[in-house]
C-alpha cells in the first residue's frame, strides 16, 4: 500500500490523498508529485495504468489509461467520486472563474480547422465546385494563420 506523504496546502487534502492512494496496489511516485498504481477496477497485469494526483484545488485526481470510468475505480476502492473531494465547510457550489484560453491555444484550434478547410477546398477544386477565387482565398487564410502561429511560438 501506497502511504507516502504528499506536500499540500492543508493536513485535510494530503489526508484524504494518503487515504485513497492507500487503498490501492503498487503505488510509485512520479516526477509530477502524483502516483501511478495499479487500476483496481480492471486485471492490471501490464503495469500501473491509473494515475493519482491533486487538482488545483485540492481535489484527488484519478485517470486510468486503460479507459476506466472514474465510478468503476472508486467503486473498486470502496468509495465514490464525492470522496475524492476535500471536506468543505461550504457544501453549496460556488462558482469560480475561468481563465479562458491564451491566444496561441485559440490560434491553434482554428488553424486545425482551416488546415482541414483547405483540403476540402482542393477537393472542391479538383471537380470545379470552388472558385480560383475561393480557393485563393483560403489558402491566403491558412498561411497568415500559419504565419501569426510561428511569430506566437517564437519561430519566426
């Protein structure tokens, strides 16, 4: 059993850590600060698929790489997904707020998009269903995305 103590912000949150890890088989320590033991919920014979770790905000994370449900582990364990929580003095859900997504994660996202785009675009092309027009056009899109990518990344 897995009982090592983890560096946290409250006794409570590295108590209910040490509480769960300790009810699983095989547990080593990653570079992360995490565990990685063996899923309860499954034969692990393989190797240690679940990985455990806390949240940022103090919640015990659980992620089994072999496609576990986060019910079927803690069922196994004898606990449900309300246990991987911190105690709260405040049982009433308080919304917090998002930090959102940076530009380069949007950039990113979009250029996936039209990266796609394009190649339909040729497709459209190839049997005269797309303008020379068209076709210009979103090609010029795709590489002045590709362009504010690379000055975003530092490669330009």
């Amino acid at each position: 059993m897995y009982t090592q103590n983890f560096s946290t912000k409250s006794n409570n949150c590295n108590d209910n850590l040490i509480e769960i890890t300790s009810r699983l088989k095989g547990g080593i320590r990653r570079h992360n600060g995490g565990i990685l033991a063996f899923c309860p919920s499954h034969d692990d014979r393989k190797g240690r698929s679940l990985a455990v770790s806390l949240g940022r905000q103090d919640q015990v994370l659980m992620h089994c790489f072999a496609g576990c449900s986060i019910h079927e582990i803690t069922q196994a364990i004898g606990l449900n997904p309300a246990d991987l929580f911190p105690p709260s003095d405040n049982p009433r859900y308080e919304k917090t707020a998002r930090s959102g997504f940076s530009a380069w994660q949007l950039l990113r996202a979009i250029h996936a998009d039209l990266t796609r785009l394009l190649i339909i675009s040729s497709d459209l092309k190839k049997i005269d269903a797309l303008s020379a027009d068209d076709s210009q056009f979103i090609s010029e899109v795709v590489l002045r995305l590709n362009d504010s990518l690379s000055y975003l990344e530092g490669t330009r």
